[in-house]
C-alpha cells in the first residue's frame, strides 16, 4: 500500500515538478538588444534642452559668425531644469552642448568660441557642468548633443575638423561623469561662416566623419554611452520631430543599407521587419514650434491635446520619447511650458490609475510545455521578468481576462519581453459585451511597449489574440485601464473675411470669449460662425455631451483680418489660385516657379491699408510631401508699391525636418506692400516654391 502510494505521488507530484524544470524559455529570435538598449527602453521619457547663442539671436540655426558675447543668461539654474524634469517622471536630460553655429557651452580647450569668451560669470561658467551636477541631485541621466555639423569652424570639410570633433568628444565623455546617451544629429545645410569663409561647404555625409572610427573611440571611452542618430547607431530618429512614431514599429533596422544611402529617412517611423539590427526608435520633439526659445512662441506652446497624443504615439507605439523643454534668456525653462508639462503628465497619470488585469482569471490556449513558468497569468504578476511563452511551434494564440462582470475599459498596454527579439507581427483585441465577443483593435507590431487607446467598453472578458508572430510568443505584461473620458479642445478657424468658426467632437458644446478672458460655461455658446475682423483673442473650451466634463482652453490670436489683402503681382505661378496663400487657411497651397531661369520667384500683396507691422510669417506647404520648401528668403515692404525697404533676409533653417510656420520678426515699420522674394537654396534655377499661407507680425 505504501509503495502503490509513494508510486502515484511520483506522477502526481514529482514528474510534473520534474518536468517543469525541463521545459526550457524560448530561444531568442532574431536582432537582439544589448544592456545598454534594455536599460535605455526603459528609460521611456527624458527632455531635451536647446540652450545656446539661438537663444539670444532669436535664431533656428545660427550662421556660425555670431559673437560669443551674446550668450549672456541672467538667471541660469540647472536645477530648476532638473526639478521640472524630475517632477515629470522623465528619467535625464541631454543637453545641446554645440549646436550647427560651433559655440560649446562648455569651456572646450579646443576652441574660443565657447562660454569662455561670453560674459556670463565672467567667462568662468560651464553649463554642461552644471547640468551634470544637478542631474546627479536629482537622478538623473545626462546626455550630450554634440552637432556634426560645424558652420563656424574654418576646417569644417577637411580632416583637421574630424580630429577637432573627436577631441570634443573626449572631453564630453570623459569630463562630466557618464553620459547615457550621445546624440549625433544628420543636419549639414551646407552654408556658414566657416572662419570668415562664408561659402558653402558641401560633404559627403557617409563618408566624411568616417564614423566607425569616431564610434570606436566612443566605445573605448565611454562604453556605457548608447549612441544615437547618424552612423552605426544603437538607436535612431523616429524620421519626423513631431515626437510620432508609426503605429507598426519595429525595433529593427537595415542599418546596413541605411549607411549606404539606400534607406530614405520616412522608414524611420516604422523600421524594418527585416532589420538586421536592434536599432530602436526615439521620438523627439519640441513643446513648442522651435528648438530654441523664442519669446513670440509663448502662446504657441503646444496643445495639451497634441501633448498627449504624442505620448501616445511615441512611447505608445515602441518609441521613446524625447522632449525639448527650450531654455530661455533667463536660463530658465519658460513657466508656460512647464504648467502644460505638468497637464500632460497629470492626465497620463489619471489615465494610468487603476489597472484592471492584475487579479483576474487568465487562461491562453497554449503555454510553453504547460509550464508554470510560462504561464498566462505571468503577464499580470507586475514583474516585467516573468513572461508567457507558447511552444516552439505556436505563432498564433489567445490569452483571456476574465473579470466575471462588466468592466469598463478605454486603454490596453502590452509589452513583449524583447530581450528574446520582437516577434508579434499582428494581433487582435476582442471583448465579450453582453455575452458577445466583439473585435475592438486589430493591430500589428507590440515591442517594448504598446499602449491601445480604444472607445470605452463595458466587458466581462478581454482576449488578446496573437495572429501572426515571428517565432513563438513571448508576452511579458498585459494592463488595462479606464482613463477619465479626455475632452478635446474646440478648433477655431478664422478665413480672409474674417468669418470665425470653431469647431469640437460631435455633439459638445463650446463656450468662447473675445476678451482675452478665460471660458467657462457662462461665456457665450458658440451656435455658428460670426463674422469678426478686427484683432483679436479668442479662447474657447468644449463641454463633453454626456459627462460635465471640459478641455483644455484653446486660444487663437488674430490680427486685422486679410479681408482687404490682396496679390497685386506674382513673378510667376497661376494667378487665378493664388488667393489661397492669404486666405487664412494653411491647408491650401499654391506653388510657383518651376522651369524657368530664374534663381529666385516673388509675389507682392497689397493690404489694402497701411499698418504697423514688426515682422512676417511664411507657413510651407503643410498637405502633402512638402518637396517645394523655401529654405532662403528676402522680405520687402512698402508704402507705395514703388519703393521698397528690406526688413529682413535670411533662411528659413531646419524647414526641412520641421515644415512649421517660420516666424520673422523686425523692427516695427508702417506698410501697405509686402513683396517676399523665395530664393533658390542652392543657386538652381527654376526651382518650384509652395506657399501655404503668409501672415504678418503686429505687436
Ligand atoms: C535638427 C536640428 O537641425 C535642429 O536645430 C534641432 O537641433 C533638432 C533636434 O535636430 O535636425
């Protein structure tokens, strides 16, 4: 009796013990991440800060011929960056140590142009010093941006430069403790200073940094510092710097094929299936239209609305997210742009409360050798270590939450556990609703994060259905959540005439003022649109249909209306069309130029009456490709249409990464005529030119 029972107790309990052991964890698939990558994904969220002579020019990009003794900060504080940063849950800072002008923010013995040569603290300051002393207070990492490109230095294009670089390197990584990330940015306009040169300097961009040997010395220097950008990267640009990632997005690249000109940079949002390296994605993006600060772009910080689709749509999509928070005159972070971080991070914060997950009953139809250490119900024990995995064999297969009541859900989070590779190419959500299963998502890539926003459901069960994979599925967390209802705020549009329109989801009501007061509910109900053509502040909310809830105030500020505006001349394009560049909406657009002889084309408007104006704005072509961007401009204005006075010339820098509207501003002058010049970049003639829409500046 006793041996039939310690018999049946070796199957019962023994073997399947025994058995467990042997089940063995999935063999990793495909590309890889190393350390420094897993310990960087989970990094998610860090800020970036421009901070330079920009600052004080009110540049984009600097020409490299601005005096050092510009950069003159009244206030600096680090810490202050580091605190907001901190209180944001952003995990470093990387800071602009040179931008393309050549000036170092820190005292770099290989050159005069640096925080040396500036009257802030009398030439003795250090700013990158600063910032890694209080990142060290505050836990954080540093990174360091260290531009390529190099429009002052007289050797730029030769190989004097490449050594000048690489000793900079040094210096950043070597004197400032660990730098977790070094940013390599893969702008190289062409024209600059270049030691009083003034002429362009075209490179080859493959070739000329010989960046294996600049990536060697990084590595034997500073072997913890991922490296991102241009060259043999670890991680790379998310090819837009609108902080989106495309919503397939793997963790892999060609690179191979990227570093011999064969992958155009549009590739960068989603990767490649392919990839025959783990290059991972990271979103950057301005809170403002600028890198630098700008203090015309105060209320143009970006909308809490855009803030929180770009969290969605960057770490919500496999990315990391990497935000600029511009440094001002002061050498402080802009109060408006800290109080809409902090809107931001509340709303995530309320969106990610409660999970629903944890403590339900989880079953999939296929867990790796029916182990319990890949069981289904690892994907909802918190640990992001523990995962469920398939057989061998299973690509496909479904796991369920089952809560026994409805429960009302809106956000899905899953990630895979990427140190064995990134596998699920596409899966499904279905939810059981009133005893039905209905699909509520069909997606495809998960990585190391994904994040679903779909309509609120009221389900008794969640199943993710894994439809296609790589390899087996390696599944290591599954969150759901109810985020509080998120109200968008009302568009207000306003054309030529003047007609005024707002506009909200479907059903909600919006409240506006033309006070410059704040909205409420007591404010005036929009019914339809109005006319108004005078200047004005209009600031508006929307109220939710069902819940009492409102959004986020948009403001929309307008000068006189262009009712009067008209195109007296253009050099050449379709006269019939070209109201659409001052017809008050960005998104039609009119184009000029094009087969002809000419360097540079031209239109000139008439206002109708004379005005004060300090300045003009030229937004690009905003629908489509934006292939006809005009990168170098001159701006004229008249009283007369006879005689004409330049107020500002130069170029629109960076348009062709951030096709944004560019913003000139100069001295206030009286004028009825405005005559702006579109100049050939790159003196080739014919070049066709876009105009979405020209404005002007009144203060
Ligand atoms: C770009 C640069 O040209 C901008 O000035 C900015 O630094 C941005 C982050 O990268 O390509």
């Amino acid at each position: 009796m006793k041996n039939i029972f310690l018999f049946l107790s070796y199957f019962l309990i023994i073997m399947p013990i025994c058995s467990q052991e042997l089940v063995k964890p999935p063999e990793p698939f495909g590309p890889l991440p190393t350390h420094k990558q897993l310990d960087w994904h989970e990094m998610e969220f860090y800020a970036f800060v421009h901070f330079s002579l920009n600052t004080f020019t009110n540049k984009e990009w600097g020409y490299g011929d601005e005096s050092p003794e510009l950069f003159n900060p009244t206030a600096l504080d680090a810490r202050q960056w580091a605190h907001i940063a901190k209180e944001a849950g952003m995990k470093g800072i990387i800071l602009v140590a040179k931008h393309h002008d050549g000036f170092c923010l820190w005292p770099s013995a290989y050159t005069e142009r640096s925080v040396k040569k500036s009257p802030w603290k009398n030439g003795n300051g250090d700013v990158v010093k600063e910032l890694a002393a209080a990142c060290k207070e505050y836990d954080l990492k540093l990174g360091l941006y260290l531009s390529p490109w190099d429009r002052n230095h007289a050797q730029y294009g030769k190989p004097e430069y490449i050594t000048y670089f690489r000793n900079q390197l040094k210096e950043l990584l070597t004197n400032y403790g660990d730098v977790f990330e070094m940013w390599f940015d893969g702008a190289n306009g062409g024209d600059g200073y270049y030691g009083g040169a003034n002429e362009t300097r075209k490179i080859n961009t493959l070739e000329y940094y010989d960046w294996d040997e600049t990536y060697k010395l990084i590595y034997k220097t500073a072997p913890k510092t991922l490296v991102w950008g241009v060259g043999p990267s670890e991680a790379r640009w998310i090819g837009n710097e609108e902080g989106r990632a495309g919503k397939t997005n793997w963790s892999l690249l060609r690179q191979k094929d990227e570093l011999a000109g064969k992958v155009h940079y549009t590739e960068f949002m989603s990767g490649h299936e392919d990839g025959e390296k783990w290059v991972p994605g990271e979103a950057d993006v301005s809170i403002r239209p600028g890198w630098f600060y700008h203090s015309i772009e105060d209320d143009k910080v970006r909308s809490l609305d855009e803030m929180v689709d770009i969290y969605y749509e960057s770490i919500g999509r496999n990315a990391n997210l990497l935000l600029n928070l511009p440094v001002d005159r002061r050498g402080l972070v802009h109060e408006n742009d800290e109080a809409r971080l902090k809107e931001l991070v509340s709303t995530i914060k309320a969106d990610f409360k409660t999970e629903l997950l944890a403590g339900t009953k989880v079953s999939a139809d296929n867990v790796r050798g029916n182990s319990s250490s890949f069981a289904a119900k690892n994907v909802t024990d918190g640990d992001r270590n523990t995962y469920w995995a398939t057989d061998d064999n299973v690509k496909k297969a479904s796991i369920v939450f089952d809560f026994g009541k409805p429960v009302a859900i809106n956000r899905i989070l899953l990630q895979e556990y990427i140190e064995l590779g990134q596998r699920i190419k596409a899966f499904t959500v279905e939810a059981r609703i009133d005893g039905n299963w209905k699909t509520v998502s069909n997606e495809t890539t998960i990585g190391y994060k994904r994040i679903l926003r779909i309509d609120r459901i009221k389900a008794s069960a969640l199943k993710i259905n894994i439809t296609d994979s790589k390899a087996c599925v390696v599944i290591s967390n599954i969150e759901a959540y109810n985020a509080p209802t998120f109200v968008k705020s009302p568009v207000i549009g306003r054309d030529k005439s003047g007609n005024v329109s707002m506009k909200s989801e479907e059903g909600n009501k919006i409240y506006y003022t033309t006070d410059g007061s704040e909205p409420s509910v007591k404010s005036n109900l929009y019914k339809q649109g109005f006319k108004y053509n005078k200047a004005v502040v209009i600031k508006a909310i929307a109220i939710h249909k069902n819940e009492n809830s409102s959004s986020a105030v948009t403001t929309a500020k307008y000068g006189v209306s262009k009712e009067k505006w008209k195109v007296v001349s253009a050099s050449s394009g379709n006269m019939k069309s070209v109201d659409r560049i001052i017809d008050g909406n960005p998104d039609t657009d009119w184009n000029f130029g094009g087969g002809s002889n000419k360097f540079s084309e031209e239109v000139v408007i008439d206002m109708g009456t004379t005005i004060k104006i300090n300045g003009f704005t030229y937004i690009p072509q905003q629908v489509g490709n934006n292939l006809n961007l005009i990168s170098k401009y001159e701006f004229y204005t008249s009283l007369d249409n006879i005689k004409w006075t330049m107020q500002s010339q130069g170029e629109f820098s960076n348009i062709k990464n951030n096709p944004i509207e560019q913003v000139k501003t100069f001295t206030q002058s009286k004028a009825r005529y405005l005559r702006f010049v579109a100049k050939s970049n790159d003196a080739r003639k014919g070049q066709v030119f876009s105009i979405g829409e020209i404005n002007v500046v009144e203060n």
